[in-house]
C-alpha cells in the first residue's frame, strides 16, 4: 500500500542535454511518498539503443554514485491503452510500435482522487521503465529485480521513485531493475457482487502482463527471464506476493521481496470492495447496463463521484479499491494458492511501527482516516483510544459480543501493562493495535504457511529509524519507532520523512538491506548466514547491530487468532458480514 507522504511543490522539468533534480516536499499528505530526486538526461550524445520483439526504443546514460554507467530506457508500453472500449476491460498485449523515443516517464495511471497525482496521469499508463548495466551480461544474463509502486492500491505511480536510487544501489551491482505501471483506484480495482460483466482485480492483470512482457523481452536488455524477481513495498509488496501466488503469473518468479504488506492482510484482498464500487455506480447513475455505463463517463466524472461518496476509510480495511477473491486471478484463497503453486523463494517482514505512518504523523490522509490531528495527539488519551475502536469492532461484524471483544482487546493490549499509562502510551497501543492487524499478523500469517508449505521463507523486521522522522510531530519518545515508509531512504535513496546523512550506522543499515535484496534477486536466499523461518518463525531484527530472534510477531498474531476463533469473525482478513452481503446482492 504505500499510503503517502507528500505533494509536489513543483512541477517535473525536463530539458534537452541538462540534468535536472527536482525535490517535492510539503507538510500536506497527499500523495503515497515524496520524492527528492527525480533526474533525466536527454543528450544525444548519451542515446543507447535496444531492439526489442516489439520494436526499437532509444534511452539514454546515467553515471551512478560509484562513476559507473548504466542504461535507462523508459516509458516503454507493455499493454494497449486501456481507454475508450478497453476501459474496464484485461489489458491487452501492446502492438509492435517500431522506434519508440525512451528518454521521459509516462504519464501517471488515474488515481482513486482528483488531487492524488504527482505527476500527470492519464488512462494511457500500462508503461514500464528498465535500467540495465552496461557491463557484459553473464552467459545467461543479469538477474531482474522487477519494481511494483505502492500507494495502497489507489495512489502511486513507478515515475514517482524516478531511476538514480535504484542505479546507484542495485544496477551498478549487476541487478537489471524493472519499475513498472498499472491501474490504480476505482479503474483498476472495481468489484460489484452479482455482476459477471465487471472483471475484477484488473490491476493485477496488468502487473501478470507487464511480468509477461519482462520475461519475452527482457534478453533484449541482456537481463535473465528465468531469474526475475518480484519486489515491492506496502501494496506494492503485496502485489509482488500476490503475483508469487496467482496461477496467471507465479511460473515467470525466481524469487520474492515482500516489505510492509502482505497478500494476507485484509486491504490486499479486500471483502469490503464492493460496498465501495456499489456506493460509486449508484453515484454515477449506472446501475443498469453498469460497465457500458461507466465506460462513457468520463474521468472527471468518476472523481467527482468519488467526491460525493468518500475517498477516504474511517475502518479498518484501510482503502476503498484493492483487490478481491475473484474466482479468475485468484481461484482460490492465498492459503490455497500456497499450497497449490511452486514453493517461490520469500524474503518478508515489516517495520516494527508500520501504522505510526498514518496515526502518528498523518500521512495518507487522502485514503483513509487515522490521524487523531495536532490537537488529538496532544491530548491522547483512554477516551481517545475507546473512540477509535469503537470504529473499528463494528456491531454489524460481532453483534452481541461487541462489547465483550472490546473488553478482550483492551485487556490483551492495555490491562496487561503495569508501567505508566500517560499519552505515550495511549498513542503506542493505537499504533501497536493498528500495525498488528493490518501488518505483523498478516505477515506472520503468511510465513507460517509458506514455511508449512514447505517454501523458502525469509523475515525480517525493520526495528531501526532517524529521529529526524519525527522532527516536527509532537510524539513521546515511548511512541516513536520505524514507521511505514522509513526504510525509503535506505532501499530507494528517497529519504520522504526527512533528509539525514546516509553515514555511520546509517550506512550500516542501508548496506545491510540493500545486500538482503540483491542477494534474493541473485541467488534467492537473503544471504548465506541468513537463518530460514522454520517452525520457529525466526527472524532477523534489521537494526545497527542486527540479530536472529524467535517468533516474528507471534503474541499479537495467535491474541487475534484465538479471538476469532472465540467469536467468529477474523478482524486480520474482516470477511464480509452477512448483513453487508444480503445488502449488495439486493441492491445490484
């Protein structure tokens, strides 16, 4: 999910045969990161051509940090447009297209809300971007690290991480790096039960085609289509997941990264979707003949609906569009994929505060609604914290035994605790409850099956972070942690919550995860002292001084567990109730 740190402050500039850097940065939460470097070289003198089976396309030289040259092709089209009669529709294979000029990103896919573009979008996206090294390729070429953009399903773009990051930290080690495009938001995640005409999950279909189009093509680039693998951060890791899974696409995976989000947390298959896209065509007036009706409105149309129903979740199931079971992608449930596909080897984990991204410092606010605001966190408190989970254990989920889930919550998360329970406090259970349920379980969830399975699988948990992430933000120190989006500086060179220097322990850390990342695109396993998850659900605690330890996140994740099974209702996956299904099917 990537869910967002900030808009732009100005716009991207492109000028023939002069670099440009361009730093976004803003107090407002837009947008799914910010970005403070985004450069491109258009020079003649620096153009480098590749033929593909599609046609030619002609990039350009970057010197990375360490002097060394590698190769940027961008804006490469992976699909047919999916406008006018392909809206809402598979993506379609991309024509030859001849000579194609490399030098500039895309245009953004269509977010979930007006105002959530970085750069500018359009329904003409399905592109992706390649960075090759220009060293002699091994006799059976570079391993591929195939980049899938965050942003929570709704928000996000790959033109938003720009090339250096991924040149200076992976390509100039050998690593062909792959940054990839698909729709987003109500185009490309719609669901309405009862209606076999709306195809479902349509931008996991695009990320299946553009992988598809990597492993046919990526020779071309002097890259290996047996060894790609997938990676990606919040939902662009549980898309990378998802991808390891689905019988549409796992065969064309050596390997997976998965960091900050699972396939198994409930906004990565969400039930609650289609209550979201109903609330929409109702909006829109497109209850009858409803796909031949949504494909004549236009975008402008769609957001302003959007406007008039929400844009933003106030529960738990984080976002409004995001994929869902659909019987096609996924014939199955993950546990069931699991154990149906290849065992594909799984590098997994989390930050230890994943949730302080968005109750702590507010971001991501254009897709859902944790942030108690400025005057919320300075006052935090017990009321604070009961008000928010009355939102999230819905009557309609546990009817009767609502209050009694209350009180079991409470007691695991709070009760327990004999120390001081002042405003830091209160804060870190909002926090800890939030990262448990929508993080930490999942993924433990996750590498408990994969590891029953008998697949390869690897965690990790990001325990180490800057201070400077909370410079400005009125946190306790007891609250503070590695909140979502803190390992951007150390994976992609794109320090969003605040600019330190990469040095000393800094450094220690980004060498230790980057070396993790390239080890699984090279060879599939996090390095040779990396210890397996085994039946003990062992994992690694990224810090400066990093260690091995037993049962990755296990209390939380077997607290949740045993409510369900007390109550019946899963609050890590939230099923739909019955209540919200007989609704939908009465409605459409």
């Amino acid at each position: 999910m990537l869910f967002g740190a900030g808009i732009v402050s100005r716009k991207l500039e492109v000028r023939d045969c002069f670099p440009v850097a361009t730093c976004y940065m803003s107090s407002r939460s837009l947008q799914f990161l910010l970005v403070c470097t985004l450069t491109l070289l258009t020079c003649a003198d620096t153009a480098v051509k590749v033929s593909t089976k599609h046609g030619s396309i002609t990039g350009f030289k970057y010197t990375t940090t360490q002097k060394k040259d590698v190769d940027v092709f961008l804006n490469i089209p992976f699909a047919k447009p999916p406008v006018g009669n392909l809206r809402l529709e598979k993506p379609e294979p991309i024509d030859n297209w001849g000579e194609r000029d490399g030098t500039k990103f895309g245009f953004d896919c269509i977010p979930h809300f007006v105002n959530a573009s970085v750069f500018p979008s359009n329904e003409d996206c399905l592109t992706l971007n390649v960075i090759r090294p220009t060293t002699t390729p091994p006799s059976d070429g570079f391993p591929v690290l195939f980049s899938i953009h965050g942003g929570g399903y709704e928000v996000g773009s790959a033109s938003i991480y720009g090339y250096k990051g991924f040149a200076d930290l992976y390509v100039q080690q050998d690593v062909i790096v792959v940054t990839t495009q698909y729709r987003i938001g109500f185009l490309g995640f719609l669901s309405l039960e009862n209606d076999d005409e709306i195809i479902e999950n349509l931008g996991l279909w695009d990320l299946a085609l553009s992988l598809k189009f990597v492993h046919d093509n990526i020779k071309s680039f002097g890259g290996n289509p047996e060894k790609i693998t997938v990676f990606g951060y919040s939902a662009g890791s549980a898309a990378a997941g998802q991808l390891s899974l689905s019988p549409h696409s796992r065969d064309y995976v050596y390997s997976a990264v998965e960091m900050s989000g699972s396939p198994f947390a409930s906004w990565a298959l969400g039930h609650r979707v289609p209550e979201a896209s109903l609330e929409l065509v109702k909006e829109l007036g497109c209850e009858k003949n409803t796909k031949t009706c949504l494909k004549n409105k236009s975008v402008s149309e769609m957001h302003k609906a959007v406007l008039a129903v929400g844009f933003t979740r106030e529960d738990l199931s984080l976002i409004k569009w995001g994929p869902t079971i659909d019987g096609d992608f996924f014939p199955a449930p993950p546990s069931e994929l699991i154990k149906q596909g290849r065992p594909v080897p799984s590098l997994l984990g989390i930050s230890n505060k994943d949730a302080g991204f968005f109750n702590l410092l507010g971001k991501s606010r254009y897709i859902h609604e944790y942030y108690p605001g400025v005057e919320g966190i300075r006052t935090f408190g017990p009321d604070s914290l009961d008000k928010y989970l009355e939102r999230f254990i819905r009557e309609k989920d546990f009817g009767p035994n609502r209050d009694r889930v209350m009180y079991d919550i409470k007691k695991y998360f709070i009760d327990s605790y004999d120390g001081v329970k002042d405003r830091g406090f209160y804060l870190d259970k909002l926090t800890q409850i939030l990262n448990s349920l929508c993080f930490s379980s999942p993924a433990a969830e996750e590498l408990s099956q994969k590891t029953a399975a008998g697949w390869p699988a690897y965690a990790y948990s990001f325990d180490h972070y800057n201070p400077v992430v909370f410079e400005g933000h009125d946190i306790p120190e007891s609250a503070r942690g590695s909140v979502h989006a803190s390992e951007f500086a150390y994976i992609y060179n794109l320090p969003i919550l605040g600019k330190f220097e990469m040095e000393d322990d800094e450094k220690i850390v980004q060498n230790l995860i980057v070396d993790l990342i390239l080890a699984m695109t090279k060879t599939g396993k996090p390095t040779e002292y990396f210890i397996p998850a085994g039946d003990t659900n062992t994992y690694l605690s990224i810090t400066p001084k990093p260690d091995f330890k037993p049962s990755f996140y296990g209390d939380e994740w077997n607290f949740w567990k045993r409510l369900n099974v007390t109550y019946g209702y899963d609050l890590i996956s939230l099923p739909a109730s019955p209540a919200v299904h007989m609704k939908l099917h009465e409605e459409l």
